[in-house]
C-alpha cells in the first residue's frame, strides 16, 4: 500500500467517526427535547409562534398548542421548535452595552476630537437648515 491510500483510508475513518459522533449528540438532544414536551410548557413552533402545549398525539403525529385565550392550533409535531425556558432575569449582571448606554454622549465622542471643532455635525446628526452659515452659497439650502 502505497501512502496515498493509507491517507484516504485515515480520512474515511475519521470522517465515518464524526458522523456516527453527530448523530448520538442529536439523538439525545432529540431525546431531551421529546422528555420536554408535556401538555403545559410554552413552546415555540418552528415558524415563529409562541404558545402553550395543550396535547399531544404521537399516533396521528399532531400537537395542539394555545397561541391565545381560546385560539388552538392543530399542528404536525415536528413543527414544534423547542421549549422556551423562562428568562430570570438577574439585575446583578451589568453587560457592557448597559454600561455603554449609561455613559453620557459627550463620552463616547473620540478623544481626537475637540469641544471646538464640534461645528460640522456628527455622522447621523440633523441638521437645521435655517441655521446654516449665509457666507457661502453652498451652504444655503435650495430654494425652488
């Protein structure tokens, strides 16, 4: 045998491993996701819609959900995306964007630039058009 099919045959290996590996993850998280599934839970439906598990039929493959008061959907089973877990919200954890958004804006301007040269505004600033310079003719606005 020469290297080149010993270098194949590796490949084939491998590649035949991580499928087999792939497949038992899915598996038990499938497993996980039906263990989850009892009349009751809020769920989201593959397409986007949030409601509450009223029953299942694993014969006939059909789940029935409540998006609203009195408003059931009968749907295929397999369009039931996963078991929305309640946020718990902890007031602890400070993200940065929180952080950023508390700062003031005069903060987040660059430090390259200064107080003084705050007289072209900033990118996405309006501008008042009245209040243009007159000195200059490209500074007027348009008129017709």
């Amino acid at each position: 045998m020469d290297a080149t099919t010993v270098i194949m045959v590796l490949l084939l290996v491998v590649l035949v491993f991580f499928m087999f590996r792939n497949k038992r993850k899915r598996d038990a998280q499938q497993a996980t996701l039906q263990s989850k599934m009892v009349p009751g839970v809020e769920v989201m439906l593959s397409f986007g819609v949030y409601g509450t598990l009223v029953s299942i039929d694993d014969e006939a493959n059909i789940a029935e959900v409540e998006v609203s008061p009195g408003t059931v959907l009968r749907v295929h089973r397999q369009t039931l995306g996963r078991v929305v877990e309640p946020v718990v919200a902890d007031d602890d954890v400070v993200s940065e964007a929180d952080e950023l958004d508390a700062r003031p804006a005069d903060d987040l301007i660059a430090d390259d630039t200064t107080t003084a040269d705050r007289t072209s505004p900033a990118y996405g600033e309006r501008v008042d058009e009245t209040r243009l310079d007159s000195t200059t003719d490209t500074d007027k606005p348009n008129k017709a």
